[in-house]
C-alpha cells in the first residue's frame, strides 16, 4: 500500500461541496462517538462500524443534510472511529474525542473499479462531487482504493489516491544498465548520452526568488512593504519546491522504469564546482532528494540500484579505452581521446561511473549464463544477487568503490 499525493484545484461549487462534506463528517463523527459511549455506559453493549451504519441509514430519513454527502465517505468515517476505538483498545491511543469545528478538514472516498470513476493522467470523478482538475504530476500505475481529498490552512487542495503496489510487475521487464551523472549545467547526463535539464521555470523561479529575497532585505523591518516582501518569498518557495518535485518525480520514475540497473555516484565524496551560492543549494538538495526517489522506487520496481564513491579523476578518463588523459578545465565540454574517440564530457562521466559499478569486483559476466540455482540474477544482467542485497541500502558499506579499485579502471 501506499499512498499518491496530487494537487487538485476544485471549482467553488465543489469547495462548497467538499466543505459541506466536512462538516457532516464531523457531525457524524461527534454522533456515533456518543452513541457508542452512551450504549456502553447504559447497557455495556458495544455498538461497532455495522451496528452504527445501520442506525445512520435510518437517521438519514429525517436528517436531509445527511443525503446531501456521500454516503461512502459517511461510513468511511464510522470506519475511522472503529479504527479510534480499536487503537484506544489496545493501548495505543487515547479515548477517541470529539471533533471541534473546523478540525475535519479532509473527507475519504472509496472509489468503485466497477465505474468510470478514474483513469489515470486523465479523470477523477467523486461521488457528489464530479470530476476534479487534477495537477497529475506523477503516475498512477494502478486503480486507487481509496481517494482522500484535503485542504490545507492556506486553502490549498490536493487528493490523496491510495493504492496496492507491491507488485514489481508493474515494472517492465529490462536488462538496461544505466550511469548517472549529476552536474548543474545540465541535471543529469546518462551514460546512454541523454542530457536531462532542469525545467526552464525552475531556473526563471530560482531569478524571481534571488530578486524577491532582495526586495525583502531593502524593505525597512517591520514595514507592511516587508510582510508583503516576505510573503511573495514564501510563495516563490513553495512554488519552486513543488516545480522540483514534479520534475524529480518524472525523471526518477523515468529512469527507474526503463533499466534493470541504476548506478549513481555517493554524492557525499563529490566534489562541489564553484557555481554561485543558491544554484548551489538548490542542486545539493535536488541531488539528495532525486537519489532518495531513486532508493525508494528501485525496490518498489525491484531494480538493482548501485552507489559508487566518485573515482578520483572525473574528466579527461576515456570510457571506451581507460586512458587517462589530461584534466579539463570547466569550460571544455568535450574532448577528443588519443584513440580517436569524441566524448561529452558529463556523459563521458556518467559512463565511468556505470563502468566503476560493475568492476568493483561485483559484475561477472559469467553468471549471467549461470543455471539459475544460487539466486543468480533474475534479470540475467550478470550481477551476483548475494552481493547485490548489500547494494540496495545507501548507507551499506558494501557498496563502495575504493579507490585503488577506480584507479585500476582509470589506468
Ligand atoms: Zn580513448
């Protein structure tokens, strides 16, 4: 299971609707808590999820604010209490308590596979609500169960889609390898030659931001121009946070998607290029949090992902025949080896690392012939699975490269 978070934008009339369905659920949240503690009290009986449901039904002839929602989010709510009362049980929780006004402001639905209710990149329709403008920034690999939409304290909206995905089928079968280089001319270059730049708005926004944030240092302290200054940096923050996340999102489920295995240099040894403050900060974190989507997505899709310690040189090494050539300066972008191969210089990186990957002692193309006995690789890529469990976590000792070992490659 696992949940997909996107934003949505409703219209007022399904602001008005949704909030109505807050409100209800709150009233049906406060209503079945003093049901079942008045039963309790009364008769020690203990009145659960189908009990209440059944008494709500009835309730609903004479209350007609209850018609007006959907009925699957009503008992989605009894739900949520059994769950209450069941943690409280079971000591982890406290007596389940009412609802304050205002405290409900999400509202869960279950969605029906049997209706055109959902298909992905494309529709969201609710019950009493109707189709939804959805931001679909990430996939939906499969039908949700269950779609939870939310408002946030500064009135944003967003639906959270939840969905079984333990399957590693829904990953297409490859025996891709694949190095990835991360730079701040461009993002990220694979060792297949593809280049992959950050998004032009992001780079617009990272301007509107450095010129924002010196509005807001000119403007006199506590000044409203201030506040002002101070809220349009906020925002220009939280757009380009979201703008990064898409776009590291799109790629790392790119690339995840299309290789059976992922080799990415450990971004802790790397030496930093000098590129301005902020343009600096910014990659830092979109490095991290980009490796971070690649971790988790490789074991949902049950790839083989790899972190190798940077090798000592990262330019002027030709991928094709080892020589090691002279250092290049920041402004060549690419060079012409002795063998007479012309390389870029990013992807001409980003092949080292896939190529320091497989020689530390781990790629053997002899097993990728191997009877599959010993848990030989799966995919036939020729890598050891043994050896590949260490592998997969960031922090395991086991996937360093050390040194000695790229050097031998280098030389
Ligand atoms: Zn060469």
């Amino acid at each position: 299971m696992k949940a997909i978070k996107l934003r949505i934008y409703p219209t007022l009339e399904q602001r008005r609707q949704l909030s109505r369905e807050f409100a209800v659920r709150r009233h049906v949240w406060n209503w079945a808590l003093e049901r079942r503690s008045s039963a309790y009290k009364t008769d020690k009986t203990s009145l659960n999820a189908v009990g209440l449901s059944r008494e709500l039904t009835r309730k609903k002839a004479s209350d007609t604010s209850l018609c007006r929602v959907s009925s699957t989010a009503l008992n989605n709510t009894l739900w949520d209490l059994d769950a209450a009362f069941q943690n409280f049980f079971k000591k982890q929780g406290r007596y389940p308590k009412r609802k304050k006004f205002g405290a409900v402001n999400s509202v869960c639905y279950t969605l029906d596979k049997r209706k055109k209710v959902f298909r992905d990149g494309e529709l969201l329709k609710l019950p009493k609500v109707g189709s939804l403008r959805v931001v679909w920034s990430r996939e939906v690999p499969v039908f949700p169960n269950t779609a939870t939409v939310s408002k946030t304290p500064d009135g944003r909206w967003f639906v959270s889609l939840q969905i079984d995905y333990t399957d590693p089928v829904a990953a297409p079968t490859t025996d891709k390898q694949i190095g990835i280089d991360l730079g701040l001319t461009c993002f990220a270059a694979l060792s297949d030659g593809e280049k992959i730049y950050s998004p032009k708005p992001l780079k617009q926004g990272l301007r509107r931001l450095a010129h924002a944030q010196r509005a807001t240092s000119r403007a006199q302290r506590g000044s409203s121009n201030r506040r002002k200054a101070r809220q349009r940096v906020a925002r220009i923050h939280r757009q380009i946070a979201d703008q990064r996340a898409n776009f590291l999102h799109q790629q790392s489920t790119r690339i995840v998607g299309e290789n059976a295995v992922i080799a990415i240099e450990d971004l802790h040894v790397r030496g930093m290029m000098a590129n301005g403050k902020l343009a600096r900060s910014i990659g830092d974190a979109s490095w991290g949090e980009f490796r971070r989507m690649l971790t988790y997505k490789s074991k949902w899709m049950g790839r083989d992902l790899r972190i190798v310690q940077r090798f000592e040189r990262t330019t002027g090494v030709c991928p094709d025949c080892g020589l090691v050539g002279d250092r290049l300066p920041l402004n060549v972008r690419s060079w012409t080896c002795e063998c007479g191969a012309t390389h870029d210089r990013d992807v001409a990186a980003a092949r080292m690392i896939l190529s320091t990957a497989r020689s530390a002692g781990i790629y053997d193309p002899g097993l990728a012939n191997k009877p599959d006995d010993s848990g030989a690789s799966r995919d036939n890529t020729g890598w050891d699975e043994g050896v590949k469990a260490q592998h997969i976590s960031p922090h395991g000792r086991g996937q360093r490269v050390s040194r000695s070992q790229g050097a031998r490659l280098c030389a």
